[in-house]
C-alpha cells in the first residue's frame, strides 16, 4: 500500500470516529449540561459570584423621565364638563440605586439588603427647568382631606368646607414642577398639621423619597436552587401582604425587576413586586430583540395584569373592599397609601377601558411610548434594557358637604406618569457578548466535531474516487500500450504458409540443391520479392 492509500484510509478513519463521538455528545448534550450547570452555580448572589458586585453597585445608568398632565380648563370640569390636558416634559433625574447593609443569612443561602435611591437632575435629557416651569394640575391635599371626612358626619363636613374656602383653596392648583415633585410646604395641611402633628405639613409626590428606600428586603441568593435567585423572601418582614381581599393578591412573588434566573425559556411568566404599586405583577414573553449586538427576549405585562375582574376573575382580590371594583386598566391603592384615592395605571390610560380614556381630552395612548418592558439576556438571565412606565391618577367625584364639586362628573384624574429606563452600558454590554461568545463555542463544540468529521468524510470520498480514477487511468495506459506493442510487433512481421507443393513458377537456382518434403521458411518482410 502506497503513502497516498494511507494517508487517504487515515482520513476515512479518523473522519468516522470524529462522526461517532460529535453525535455521541450531540445526543448526550455534555457539553450544554457543562455549561448550564457551571451557570447556575456561578451566577448567584454569594459574595465570591461574579455577578454579585454588579448586583449591589448596577453600571447600567438609570434614568427617570417625569411627565405631567397640564390642565388647561378647570373651570370648564368643576361646571361638568369634559376636563382638557396638555403633556408637558420629559424632566429627567439620573437615579443611584446602590444596595447598602448587604447582609447574609442562612448560610449564604439569603441575603438582606436595603435600596436607597438618589436623583440628580439632568438638564441636557429635559425641556426645561424644573424650579421655573410651572404646572396646573389636582391639589391632592384638598382631595385627601376631601376623601378622608368622607366618613364623618355632613355638619362637619360642610364647616370644614366653609373654613377651606376662606382660605382660597381650589380643586386645582398652579405649582412649579419642582414643588409639584420633591415637596411644597402646603397651606391646608399646615392647619391639619397644627391639629394633628403626626400630618406632615408639606407635600409633594416624591416628597422624602431622595435618598431614601422602598422598605428591607432579604433575598435568596440561588445558592440552594438557581431557580430562586433573586427572588424575595421578605419584603419588611413580611412575606405576604395584608391590603387586598385575597390571598393571591397579597402574595409577594418573584424580584424585584434587578435580577432574574439563568436559562429563561420563552414560555415562563416572569414576576415582579413592585413596592410602589403594593403588588406583584407578571410579564410575558412577547418577542426577540437585540440590544447592543446581544439577542434578548422582550417580556411586558399582558392585558390581563389590570383587567377586570369581569373579564379575568383572579384579579378580584384587588378590588377593596371586596366587590368594590375598577374598570381594566386601573389600580386602586389607596389601601397601602394614606390619604388620597390614588389609582395607578399605564401612561395615557394604555390597555385601560376607553371610557378612562375618552374622559379625558387630550390623551393618546400608544405601546410605543406607553408600554412597560424588560429586555432579558436568556442565558444569564440579565436584564440589558427595562422600561417601567407607570402614571399616578386620582379619584375625583362628588363629596356632600363641598358644594363646589356637585356638578363635576365623576373621573379618574391623571396627575403625571413616569418613564424609568435603564439600557446596558457600552463596557458592560462588550463583556456581555465575549461571554456569550465563549458560551456558544463551547455548547456547539460537539457540532463543531460533527462538521469538521463532515469535511474529512468529503475529503476522504474525494481523495478514494480520484484514487481509484487514477488506477483505472494506469490500468488503461498500461493496456493500451500493451495493445499498442502487439499490434505494431503484427505489422512488423511477415509469416510464409506451410506447403507441401513447390511452387512451379519459380526457379530454382543452380546453386540451391532440391529438398524432399515439406518446409517452414520465416523471411523479413523487406526481404521478400514480389
């Protein structure tokens, strides 16, 4: 056997057992199983993980973007007539939100945490300044002492009525945007306050929330089960809420919208506490997205987070007391915040009745700007691009005793909604992809064995056929020129018949003596004569 049959039947062989072990591993799945073990273990909230240091200081910037609804016709709604507003903003604060007193517990199987958030105002991201800018929207003290004498006696309310009026305090109230956000010191909750001390005297939306936290939170850190990791065990002590009328409504499910568990499949339903909804809410898969060059999977609450319970029953333990419901669309919390009727909802009253919507002139809702969403990277499990946007609303209705709301209708009142967004930064986000990277070569090696088994089994097949072409090529000149050497040796070569008969017309020479019998004579063709 010659070098080049070797080397040929070397190729088939070790293209064979390269065909026998990727298929193997392919059907065995080693190597995803390597890699899925090594994610769930590795991306934990333990101190020595990884991705425990930028889950307690997050890179991504983290930007919040205030709208307000502008009331242009209050005389107009408090006659009973249909209210107008006017969008104005963004004005956007940058958020810090590192966590602070990390804590673990239970053999680093928990981990306790608090969650300050800063904001710092960012004029370049807004259309104009806060503190000058100003905004006509709901005086929510006079609504909340409104809705809180409710229950007292018509005298009492009526004398309370005629004391807020001496004092000129309408239903709707001019501010600057940034007395309307972080906090005014307000003229009737000062005599509330002179009266009952425990009423703070200022107000504002987001009053005493810089710097502050949104309650203590322990955590499990996926140690025992990767499935848990980051999910919240205790949200202030507790690990299910007492204000809604079900036991499903008060559960405290899933994170807190920082982390979420490797491996997500498209088919899960992802959940949310959100504090400042008093809730837990779900999302679902909705599409495939890229971010930065990083395939992700796009999840966002379906329609029936906030439909009525008429339309999905589940929701009614939402609705307090119990029976006492909302449309779809929005959320009463006043349960878990004293004072005025809030009610949240998604910006422009998006995926809400259209009756919240038509109430109100000047509302536009559509998924592009309204809709809240969570990129997810589905190996790690990271989100590499949120937007949670939600809008605060107030109940406005009739109140015997205040004689200047009997004529308005009543109407689910929007204040202002708010845009938080976070997208992976530049640094993070090239980490991100040679991680993945190395992800993918090692979880596609044994189909990267097959393929190259696929490339030395064609290459055998083409070295073998061209192999044996060439030895039928040789056998061919070979005969060829073997024919052609007894064809040529024919020619060249004369034979003389055997006979027993001389040949009368010939003469013998003299000299050449007569011979008895039969003869074979074998001459040159060139010899003969003719």
């Amino acid at each position: 056997m010659t070098r080049r049959s070797c080397a040929i039947y070397a190729t088939g062989f070790v293209s064979a057992h390269l065909l026998i072990v990727g298929i193997a591993l392919v059907v065995a799945q080693v190597f995803q199983t390597m890699i899925h073990s090594r994610l769930k273990k590795e991306i934990t909230l333990t101190e020595k993980s990884q991705v425990f240091e930028s889950w307690k200081n997050p890179p991504p910037p983290v930007y919040m973007e205030y709208y307000f609804f502008n009331v242009t016709n209050p005389e107009v709604f408090m006659a009973g007539g249909k209210a107008s507003v006017k969008q104005i903003g963004p004005y956007t604060y940058r958020e810090y939100r590192p966590r602070e007193n990390v804590t673990f517990l239970e053999n680093g199987t928990k981990v306790y945490a608090l969650n300050p958030k800063t904001f710092v105002f960012v004029p370049e991201k807004s259309v104009g300044d806060p503190e000058v800018d100003i905004v006509r929207t709901v005086n929510i003290p006079f609504v909340a002492i409104m809705n809180e004498l409710n229950s007292y006696s018509f005298i009492l309310r009526t004398l309370v009525s005629m004391y807020i009026n001496s004092l000129g305090v309408e239903m709707f109230m001019t501010r600057t945007v940034h007395e309307v956000l972080w906090g005014f010191k307000d003229p009737l909750l000062t005599k509330v306050h002179s009266l009952k001390p425990e009423v703070d005297e200022y107000f504002g939306l987001m009053w005493k929330k810089n710097g502050t936290h949104e309650g203590e939170f322990v955590f499990h850190t996926g140690e025992q089960n990767y499935l848990d990791y980051g999910k919240i065990d205790t949200w202030n002590g507790l690990r299910e809420m007492s204000w809604w009328s079900s036991n499903q409504s008060n559960m405290i499910n899933g994170t807190d919208g920082a982390v979420f568990h490797p491996l997500i499949n498209r088919n899960e339903l992802l959940y949310i506490f959100a504090a400042d909804l008093c809730r837990s809410i779900h999302l679902a898969y909705v599409e495939d997205v890229e971010v930065k060059g990083i395939q992700a999977y796009r999840f966002a609450p379906p329609n029936d987070v906030l439909m009525s319970p008429k339309n999905n029953p589940t929701n009614a333990g939402f609705c307090v007391p119990a029976g006492d419901c909302l449309g779809t669309g929005v959320l009463k919390v006043s349960v878990c915040r004293e004072g005025a009727p809030i009610v949240v909802s998604f910006p422009h009253f998006y995926q809400a009745d259209p009756a919240y919507i038509n109430a109100i002139d000047g509302l536009n809702p559509n998924k592009e700007e309204h809709e809240t969403y969570l990129d997810l990277q589905p190996t790690t499990g990271v989100p590499i691009r949120a937007c949670k946007r939600a809008q605060l609303n107030i109940i406005l209705k009739r109140v015997q005793g205040f004689p200047k709301t009997k004529n308005i209708t009543e109407t689910i009142f929007p204040i202002m909604f708010v845009n938080e967004t976070a997208t992976i930064d530049d640094e993070s986000a090239g980490q991100m992809r040679s991680l993945l990277l190395i992800v993918t070569l090692v979880s596609n090696f044994p189909v990267l064995i097959v393929g190259l088994g696929i490339i030395l089994l064609l290459v055998f097949l083409v070295l073998f056929c061209r192999n044996r072409q060439k030895k039928n090529e040789v056998k061919r000149i070979d005969f060829t020129e073997a024919f052609h050497s007894f064809a040529t040796a024919k020619d060249d070569t004369a034979y003389t018949p055997v006979s027993d008969k001389t040949d009368e017309s010939s003469e013998t020479p003299a000299s050449q003596p007569m011979k008895n019998g039969s003869y074979i004579a074998m001459s040159p063709v060139e010899a003969q004569k003719c």
